[in-house]
C-alpha cells in the first residue's frame, strides 16, 4: 500500500478499480465508441493507447498523465458523466490539462455525477499504480493505492 | 488561490442575472482557479468560434444543456462560428450508411435552431478554419479568444498571434457568453513561452502532418520553438506557408496537446522575440528524416484488410483553403494526364469552409477538378467516419487528424495523388 498526495480540483471520496494509461489519454477517441453506442461499460476505442484500448473505463480509476486531442474532449467527459459511462474518477501524475479540467468541473456543476479530480500526483504515482490494483481518494488530495 | 472578480462579475456569480448564468460564472471561475488565473479579462476578439457542431442523437445532455442556457437567457454576447457540419448528400454513402447517418445525426436541425437562437454568425459558419478571408472570423494579434476547436486554436495563437487557451466544447461557449475567460496558461507572456526548442534536419521539406505529429507526441502540451522550418517555408507568412502551418499545428494539437508553436523567422511572435521565447531549461528535439520515418511507421493500421483497394480518400481535414485547392486541381489534372485517365480512380471528396467552396467554384480549377470527379463538400470528415458502417471502409487520407480519431489510414500528400490518379497505393 502507498499514499500520494495531489490536489484536489474536483472534490469527492471514492473506492475503484485502477486503470492506467502510461500515455496521453486521448478522450475523444477514447470515448467515441461509447458515446455513439450507449455502451455503458464506456470500452476504449483508442487504438492509439495499448493500455486502455478496448478496456471499460466506467467506474475506474482512471490514472494517466494528462489528456490529449480534441477540444471537444472536456464536452465528451461531461457527457460520458451526465449518461453514466464515465470513470469513477480521475488521478493525473502531472498538472491537469485544460480540456481534462473542464470536462471535470462541467460534470461537477451541471450534472448529478460528479468524477473526483486529483491532479499533481507525480511520476512515482504512475509508475507505482498497476492497473487492476484498489485506489481510494480521499477529500483531501491523498490517493491511497493498494 | 481564490479569484478576484469584479462587482459585475460578483453579482452574476451571485445569482443577480439568474440561476444559469450563476453556474456559467461559477463554472469559468472554478476552471480559472484550477490554473492559477487571479481574474478575468474581457473577451477581445470580435468572434467566438465553438467546436460542437454536430446533432448527434446521442449527446441529449448537450442539447438539454443548451436548453437551459436559452432559457436562462445566458445568450453569446458575441456572434461565433462552428466547426464543420456531419452531413452531406454529396459525399459518397450508400442506402444502409444514409440510413445509419440519419439516425446518427437526427438532432442536426434541432441542434442548429438552438445556436441560431444562442448566437451562430450565419449558415455558412460552419467550419473547423473560420480563420479564412473568404470565411471572416480572422482574430487580430493580440485579440483575446474564447474558442476551441484545436486545430483553429493552435493557428489563432501561433499564425495570428490571438491568444487562447485550449479550451473544451461549452467552456469556450460560456466564455461567449460571460465575455471574459481566466486569464492564464496561453494569455500571459509566461505561457506563451517555448518549454521546447525542436532542431528540423530533414534533407527536405517535411511532410506537415508528420512533423506536427513527431512534435506533438514529443512536447504534448508544452509550447514547442521550431528552428530550421524557414529554411523551407521562408521568412513570409504567405498563403502556402498558412496553409503548411495550418496542417502542421493540426496534427500537434491532435497527436499531442499544442495549443501554440512558434516557428524560428516566421510567426509573429518568433519574428519579434527570437529566441527570447524559450523557457530556461528548455529541452531539445532533433527531428531528421529517420525520426519522422519512426514516428510514421509507428502508426497502427487499422484496416481488417491491410491490402485492401481503397474505397473513400479524404483530402481537407483541416478544411482546404483555396490555395491548397488550386495546387491538387493541377496535381491531379498533371496525373490523370500521365496516368492516360480523365477521372480520378478512387472516390475522392475535398473539404472546405462553404464560403471557401463557394469562391473556389467560380474558379477555373472548380470546374476543372468537379470534372476530374472530385468532390468538395464542407463536412467534417470525422463525423462521416464516425459512422461504424464507413469506419469498416478502406478510407485513405493525408489528414494525420483524421487518421488519429478513425481507421482511415495516412498517406503523404504524394502517396495520395499517386493512389487517385493511378490507382495505386505505394
């Protein structure tokens, strides 16, 4: 067991599974195939990330660097929020970016299903979490990976 | 740390102008104080430009969303473009994909009616390069934006000189409709400096989509400083250096995270403060032909047939402009003549703004290249390929854009006019 300590931009406590992305997530391509097909297991349809392609990410911790792509990707987070295929939460190892940041606060302030956002957690949260392992957030920015 | 508004701005958050526009306060406010942004500053371009363009049946929250806003009253307080439209006849489907596509985007209408009334520019506003002449949502320097669509932000900052940040579909509506944004990341002097200097040392003139591919999947969301590209497209921003970079930063901003590249001798701010622009500590890429061999070969082939005929080419995503128009006009007609053709081998749709579409038809080279078979449309071909009966199709591209985000398959611009004037894929 590890704790890591981020800051918290999206309050919230919350119990998952990890899922980790060692690369950008890309959260249009990411999530398109979900969106489009109601899938609510919301599997990766990024064929550019091995780590998550073809993986459900509803109800994981997502765990990755940051996000990349299309600045539709902060509207398609929120989306996957507000119709419920979205992650438990998100833990960045590095400063969150801004289309990942809006995706988050739009699912906080407009919808009923807020994604706990920890950001700041450093490389050595992305290079200890295995995806598969329990992460639990607490309010207060710490991660605890087991 | 917390943000200082101003009364105004107060009051709205505080619920004087109603509910919904409390909550699109709240949250631009929430999203400037994750980035460290002390204020606001007024939204200085004359107009918005949204990336969510697109009537899909699914994004029912998006629309119930919209809802809300016109009825809250929390209107644009400045006109905007949007990016392309999903649909349209003259792009190559058959019954059962037409099919598939009106149920896809069966809200497209209702979903216009809602930005007519929360403030679209006009019906021809639909375009991923608003920046065009013909189009004229063209930022000036300096002019502080509330837009997103990636590949318009990473131009408006890098080519124009504007400043905006890499905003998400809604914020850079609410943005409009605040008019003010956070002032952080890529609207201060600090953010706009280069965390990367990238040394090009390729024997030619790189491909555009592949070395903004090489960059982006390098820096990510850092500013990159590119050295050794004027040696190649000169020290003007002319119209084939424009339409270069605009390719260029298409594939950054979708294989990576750029939201703003300076190019050494070239783009505005490069032009004024040299290398003063790059960050101390900046790290350094050397980018030869055998990187940008690597970074192309690096890209996965999605095709359930690798060797299948293709059956779709894409040409335009970014929107062409009507330089780039012109010069695959006189490619094509130079290839179908060696070629012993009159028209192109495999279907081949060009895209465009529809202001640009309209002007390049009054042209020579439109009525050459709609007799040579080609089509020009101003859809987005993304959206087309998002349909899962064309996403099965062999679709090939010279758009790394469209290649990241669906199965079409890269190829050089060379590949490309080899593939649809011979027939032959290399």
């Amino acid at each position: 067991m590890k704790q890591f300590r981020g800051r918290c931009v999206v309050p919230g406590t919350i119990r998952a599974e990890a899922l980790v992305s060692r690369g950008g997530f890309n959260t249009l391509a990411s999530f398109q195939k979900a969106l489009m097909f109601k899938d609510k297991d919301a599997k990766c349809s990024d064929q550019n990330n091995p780590d998550l392609y073809g993986r459900p990410m509803h109800n994981k911790a997502l765990c990755l660097p940051q996000t990349i792509g299309s600045t539709t990707g902060g509207m398609v987070l929120c989306t996957s929020a507000m119709l419920g295929q979205q992650p438990a939460c998100l833990l960045f190892s590095k400063p969150i970016d801004s289309l990942a940041a809006a995706g988050a606060i739009l699912a906080y302030v407009w919808s009923d299903s807020p994604m706990p956002t920890v950001d700041n957690l450093g490389d050595e949260f992305l290079a200890f979490v295995k995806t598969g392992m329990t992460v639990s957030v607490g309010e207060d920015g710490v991660v605890t990976v087991e | 740390m917390a943000m200082t508004l101003t009364p105004e701005q107060r009051s709205i958050l505080d619920g004087a102008l109603g509910e919904t526009r409390a909550k699109v306060m709240k949250t631009l406010v929430m999203y400037g104080e994750t980035f460290g942004a002390t204020k606001m500053v007024p939204v200085t371009g004359e107009f918005g430009h949204i990336v969510t363009s697109f009537g899909l049946s699914v994004m029912k929250p998006v629309y119930k969303l919209m809802d809300e806003l016109i009825a809250g009253g929390a209107l644009a307080g400045q006109k905007f473009s949007a990016d392309p439209r999903p649909l349209d006849k003259n792009v190559p489907a058959n019954a059962l994909q037409n099919l598939v596509f009106k149920f896809m985007y069966g809200k497209q209408e209702d979903y216009e009616k809602q930005l007519a009334q929360l403030g679209i520019l006009d019906e021809d506003a639909f375009t991923c390069t608003c920046y065009m002449d013909e189009v004229g949502n063209t930022p000036k320097e300096g002019d502080v934006l509330s837009w997103a669509e990636s590949s318009a932000v990473v131009y408006a900052n890098s080519v124009l000189g504007a400043r905006c940040n890499r905003n998400s579909g809604i914020i850079e509506l609410f943005g409009s409709i605040a008019g003010c944004v956070p002032y952080f990341g890529l609207l201060t002097d600090e953010g706009r400096k280069a965390a990367w200097i990238v040394d090009v040392k390729t024997a030619q003139k790189p491909e555009a989509q592949i070395l903004g591919s090489a960059i982006g999947m390098k820096v990510m969301e850092d500013v990159p400083y590119v050295r050794g590209l004027d040696k190649f497209l000169g020290s003007e921003l002319n119209d084939e250096a424009k339409a270069y970079l605009k390719d260029f930063g298409a594939a950054t901003a979708s294989n990576g995270a750029v939201g703003l590249y300076h190019i050494a001798g070239l783009t505005p701010e490069a032009r004024a403060q040299g290398e003063a622009l790059v960050a101390q500590n900046a790290k350094t890429y050397v980018v030869d032909d055998a990187e940008l061999m690597r970074v192309r070969d690096s890209y996965p082939v999605v095709w359930k047939d690798p060797n299948a005929k293709p059956r779709l080419c894409f040409v335009g995503c970014p929107h062409l402009s009507i330089g780039q128009l012109r010069q695959w006009t006189h490619d094509i007609e130079a290839g179908l003549k060696q070629a012993g053709r009159a028209k192109v081998a495999v279907p081949t749709v060009f895209t465009t703004a529809p202001a640009v579409k309209k002007a390049f038809e009054k042209t020579a080279e439109g009525e050459k290249l709609a007799s040579m078979g080609v089509a020009v449309s101003s859809i987005c071909p993304l959206m087309y390929m998002n349909n899962p009966l064309c996403g099965k199709m062999p679709v090939i591209t010279s758009s790394n854009k469209l290649r990241t985000y669906t199965s079409a398959r890269y190829h050089t611009d060379a590949e490309i006019l080899a593939c649809v004037t011979k027939g032959v894929l290399q």
